[in-house]
C-alpha cells in the first residue's frame, strides 16, 4: 500500500514537471511537484519551526503573512530602503502580488490536499516568503534567476521537489545558452541557502520595517555574485 502510494506521488510530480517544462509559468503544476515529492520534508520543517518562538507565535495567533505581503499601501508608506518598500517596489515592478502565489497553491490543493492545520500554515508562511525571499536574496525574476533561487530554497528546506525543479531548470538553461558557466551560480545558491540563517521561521512581520540592508546581513545573506555576473555577460551578448 505504501509502495503503491509513493509511485503514485513520483508519478504525479514527473506528470506535473513535464508540464512545467513546457510551460514554466504554470505554478501550479510547480506546487503539484512540490507537494507531491516534499510533503515529509514539509512535515520535518513545520516541526522544527513550531519549536521557534517565531513558530509559537504564529500559531498561537493564527497569524497569516500574506496579510500584510496583500496591503500595497501599507508598504509603499514603509521607509524607502526598507525591506518592506523594496519588497513592494519589486512586486509593482514585476506586476505581482501575494495573492498570486496563494491562487496558484490552492489550484494544486485537489491533488495535494495537507490535513493538518499547523502544517498547512507553516506550507502557507513559506509560500507566501517566495517573493520577501527574492527581494532578499536579489534573484531576479528571470528563468534563470527562478531556478537559482530554487537551489537557495532547496538548501532551507531540503525538499527534495525543489532539488528536481532546481536540476531540470539548469539543465534546460545550460541547453538554451551551450555554457557550463551556468553551474556555478546555481552552485553558489545551494551554498548560500545552507550559509543563511533559516528563513522560514524569521519575523517577517518585523523584518519588513527594518532596512534591507541590515536584514541581508541579520540573516547572512551575501550578493549573488555568480548569477549577477553571469546575466550581466549574457545580456552583454545578446
């Protein structure tokens, strides 16, 4: 029965991986890959995140970050260099919101559905951080810039979903553009997800007030380097 079940799972996140493939802006097949794949690493976090005080807090106030990621207002009125504007200024600039994430997780949820309360909003807290962790992070919202993010997130998570997104997402960017030179700065996101702090269980709520600035260097977060040079190199030659 067991047996039966994880082929069944494996089976859904290739089907939906494919899917992405040909389609990478089809997030909700990404969340079916995720789900179907990570959902004991998923168990494993939520666990260790309720242990945090950020955690207890959380759940004891039922609190919901995408409460405040939804109030454009409140943080286009954030200080500018705060964590808070610079998230807003980059989710205008892409023409995002913290719903869409949310919209698109929900499309996932017939295939995936997650009983437990305290694990559904910690798997809720981490989706919603997505574009915080962009911001943070300074992958942009590029393919490559994705898949880079997808190894950093990978090595805070370690589900191994984002592990088979961030591996097939390199190797259709070394196939556009015929370089190893694409390894490295996906390399170098894996190492700075296990550098940084663990972002799942930040006060996020806080952090946004705060300069971004000092909150790259709370949670050890370095500049992307590797992938700065290597966009820069490719836009220089296209």
């Amino acid at each position: 029965m067991i047996e039966r079940m994880k082929t069944s799972a494996v089976g859904r996140a290739f089907g939906a991986l494919k899917q992405v493939l040909a389609n990478p802006e089809d997030t909700p097949k990404v969340f079916e890959v995720l789900r179907a794949l990570g959902l004991p690493a998923m168990r494993r976090a939520a666990r260790r995140f309720k242990e945090t005080a950020v955690g207890r807090r959380v759940h004891g106030d039922d609190r919901e970050l995408i409460d405040i990621l939804r109030d454009r207002e409140r943080l286009r009125r954030l200080p500018g260099g705060s964590l808070g504007r610079a998230y807003h200024d980059f989710v205008y600039r892409e023409d995002l919101s913290a719903d869409g994430l949310a919209d698109a997780s929900m499309a996932a949820e017939a295939a995936n559905t997650i009983d437990d309360p305290e694990l559904a909003r910690f798997v809720r807290r981490v989706r919603d951080q997505h574009d915080l962790w962009h911001t943070v992070t300074r992958y942009g919202r590029d393919t490559f810039g994705e898949v880079c993010l997808l190894a950093f997130t990978f090595a805070q998570t370690r589900n191994p979903g984002l592990a088979l997104l961030a591996v097939t997402g390199t190797w259709k960017h070394y196939r556009a553009v015929r370089s190893t030179a694409v390894l490295r700065p996906v390399w170098e996101a894996y190492r700075a997800g296990r550098h940084a702090s663990w972002l799942p269980a930040q006060d996020w709520e806080k952090l946004l007030r705060l300069p971004v600035a000092d909150v790259r260097r709370q949670l050890a977060v370095g500049p992307p380097q590797a992938y700065l040079t290597t966009m820069a190199a490719q836009g220089a030659a296209a």
